[in-house]
C-alpha cells in the first residue's frame, strides 16, 4: 500500500518536473505526460480494488498544531481518486493533438500532471490542514492551465484572473473554517469532527466550508469564473478541471462536510437545497440564451452542479448516493461534451453557433458522441444521466420538498430545450457559409 500511495503522489510529480527541464522535444513532453497519467490511473485501479486504508507519511507537530500527512482510502474518496486518474488520462491524450504546435506545452502537461498530484492528494488526506494546502496548489495550476489559452492570450488572462480570485476568496473562507475549528474544536481531522450546526458560530462555519465546496464545483453564487474562463481557456482545459476534476473535488468536500464533520439541521438542509435549485434553474436558463457552444456547456455545468447540492441537501441516503452518482455522471458527459466542442472549434475554426452548420456529414463520430452526451445531461431514459437524476428526484420526495422536485424536472426539461438547439445550429441543415472548405473529422486521439 505505502509503494502504491507513493508512486500515486511522486510519479506524476516527477514526470511534471522531466516536462520542464528536458529538451523542447515535442515527442518527449507528449511521451512522458501520457506514461505518467496511465500509471496514475494503474495505481488509482489498484487502491480502489484494494480498498479502505489508513496510512500516515509523515506526523509532525508545529507550534502545537498536528501537522501530520494522513491519507484515508474510503470508498468515496478512492471512487473520485479513480477518476481523477482517468480524466487525467483523457485530458493528456486529446491535448496531444488539441496542442500540437502550441507555444508553452512543457508548462502545460507539468500543471497538468501536478494537478493530478495535488488532487489526489487533498482527495485523500484526513487532516485539513494538509488538504487545504493540496487544494491551494491545485487552484494555483488551474490558474496556470486557464491562462494558457491559445487563442486570445487577452481573454485567457482575464479569465485566470477571475478564477484565481473568486476561488481565492473562497480558500480563504475554507483556512478561516479550518483555524476556528482548531481554536474552538482543538481537532483539525475531517475524521475525528462531528460538529452540530445549531449555534450561531457553527452554521458561520458550515458556511465557510460551503463555499469552497460550491466555489470549486461551481454552484451559485461562486460559479462566475467557470463561464470566464470558457471564453479563454483551451477546451480540453475544460474538460479537464472545471468540467471534472474540479467538480470531483468540490462535490466530494460538500459531501464530507454534510455528511461527516457538520450535523445538520433541517434548516440548513433546506438552505443548501434552495441553493441547489436556483441553481439549476438560473443557470440553465442563462444557457439558453447562450450563442457560444462552450459559454452554453460552461453554464451547463453550473446548472448540473445544482442537481448534486440538492441531492445532497435532502440528507436521504438515496438523495446523497444520486448527488454523487450524479457527479461521477457528470464528469464523464460533460468532459464529452467539452471535448466535441473542441474537435469543432479546431476542424471548423469557431464555436459561434451562428456561424455553424451542417456538420454531422463531415464529422459523424463527434456528431454521435455528443448526441449521446446531450440525451445523457438532459436526463433522457435510459441514459446514465436519467439513473442519477431519478434518485434525486425520488430523494426531493422522501424530503417532503415537492417544489424542488418540480424544480429539478422544469431543469432538465429547459436542458433537453437547450440541447436541441445545439444540436440543430451545429450539426443539422445545410453548411453554413464562412465555413472551411474541407472539413473532416477530427483525429483518432481527439474523439477515441
């Protein structure tokens, strides 16, 4: 176990390192990016097949504070681990194509592959302290990935920025948490916490706690850097964070801090609830109106992440097991759909959906794939995305919120409105004018 946990943590590390200082070789960087995200993914399928563990790397003691690398495998936190490991994959191999030729690459597949470290290590550690750190570092690389948009370098900096301190903010909110808790709980391990939420200070913590969680995820009203940096990120950027690892990490802190350190009461469920469905609806609403296909799939994944708060605001076992059935769901048609949307914007040159047309006689396989991912969002049986959103809808029940079911259903109705309309303006009808010539599906790597 210690050989698996540390080749999880120093191989992508390594190799992150080996892409900057190795010669500028384009072969090289691609080669060792792609080997050290499939051992990732080798060793996540290890540690989930294993199955729950405790392991301590190091115990110090600073000035009084526990200090100690703890990492804690449970089935939860080792499911996200294995999915982190394999987007990580996924994000490498598109981007080798995606990325051909860019200025930059040897800082893009290290940030790539240190986010994977960072991830995983924050997924896994017990003690907050640790985990907030691991959770900063993984920030500081999305800023970096955001910002190496190849297309307007402008829009690619603003939307760094915007991200940098809007999650910033909320990290701050998280170390304010995490220093209260210490003077007030002496304990800073997710592990040995379960705080009631019925004093004044206690919900000011949850609150502190939540909009990291809802800041990461991208639920309402933290959620404005993700359609920023849609305008200036690469598309297999967001794929990779915002679309999954990224909600990965923030559904899963959402999850441990509702489940595990805080009790709530039924106020405070019914307020992450509300949260959750303006949320999607709001959201989703401003997809419709939406003209550029990844400013359209960036409020999608807003609105999605309110299905997953809802879930998990009903406090019904089967309420949490849908938020988070629905955030491993979300990860993959969402990253799918992330990925066609730039095997268009590279094969016909834009993402304008007025400026498009036509395109599923030349691109077939990326028409199919996000045919597919779009029934899945929308919630259409007997797709994945239908299985998740019918548990929570089943949990809205069980709650006695019959509202936010209602709410829930009007979403993925306006989802499946929106959907059509991306399908019909990008892939229907006759070709539109303006656009090149020859058009043809885009290579093996981007669409496998």
């Amino acid at each position: 176990m210690e050989q698996l946990l540390t080749q999880l943590i120093w191989v992508p590390a390594i190799a992150g390192l080996l892409c900057l200082i190795l010669p500028r070789i384009k072969v090289i960087k691609e080669l060792i990016a792609g080997v050290a995200a499939i051992w990732v993914l080798y060793v996540s399928a290890q540690l989930w097949s294993a199955g729950n563990f405790a392991f301590t790397i190091a115990n110090y003691d600073i000035a009084g504070i526990p200090f100690s690398v703890h990492l804690i495998g449970k089935p939860l936190s080792l499911l996200a681990v294995l999915f982190v490991g394999l987007f990580g994959v996924l994000g490498v191999i598109y981007s080798w194509r995606f990325r051909a030729g860019e200025k930059g690459n040897h800082l893009y597949y290290a940030y790539m592959l240190w986010t994977l470290v960072f991830s995983n290590l924050a997924l896994l550690s017990d003690n907050m302290l640790v985990f907030l750190i691991a959770w900063e570092l993984s920030t500081l690389f999305l800023y970096g990935l955001i910002n190496s948009g190849h297309i307007d370098r402008a829009k690619s900096a603003t939307a760094g920025f915007r991200t940098f301190g809007i999650l910033g903010f909320s990290e701050a909110a998280l170390l304010l948490g995490i220093i209260i808790i210490w003077v007030t709980q002496g304990r800073i391990h997710f592990s040995q916490l379960s705080i009631a939420t019925s004093g004044t200070l206690n919900v000011f913590l949850y609150i502190m706690f939540f909009a990291a969680a809802g800041a990461k995820a991208g639920a309402m009203p933290l959620h404005a850097w993700i359609p920023v940096a849609a305008e200036g990120a690469p598309t297999s950027i967001m794929a990779y964070l915002p679309a999954s690892i990224d909600k990965l990490l923030g559904i899963y802190l959402l999850a441990i801090i509702s489940m595990n350190v805080f009790v709530l009461t039924q106020g405070m469920r019914l307020a992450v609830m509300i949260i959750g469905a303006v949320t999607i609806i709001i959201a989703v609403m401003m997809a419709l109106v939406q003209h550029d296909l990844k400013k359209l799939l960036s409020y999608h994944a807003i609105s999605q992440v309110g299905y997953m708060v809802l879930g998990i605001g009903t406090g019904t076992t089967v309420g949490i097991l849908g938020g988070l059935f629905h955030m491993i769901n979300h990860s993959m048609y969402k990253s799918c759909l992330f990925f066609g949307s730039g095997n268009i914007e590279r094969q016909a040159g834009t993402t304008d959906l007025e400026k498009l047309g036509g395109l599923s006689k030349f691109m077939p396989i990326t028409f199919f794939s996000m045919v597919v991912a779009a029934l899945s969002i929308s919630g259409v049986p007997p797709l994945n995305g239908f299985a998740s959103k019918w548990m929570i809808y089943q949990s809205c029940l069980e709650a006695g919120r019959p509202v936010m079911l209602i709410v829930a259903m009007v979403g993925s109705a306006l989802t499946l409105a929106s959907f059509i309309k991306v399908i019909y303006s990008v892939f229907l009808g006759k070709k539109a004018a303006g656009l090149p010539d020859k058009i043809k599906e885009a290579p093996f790597t981007m669409w496998m």
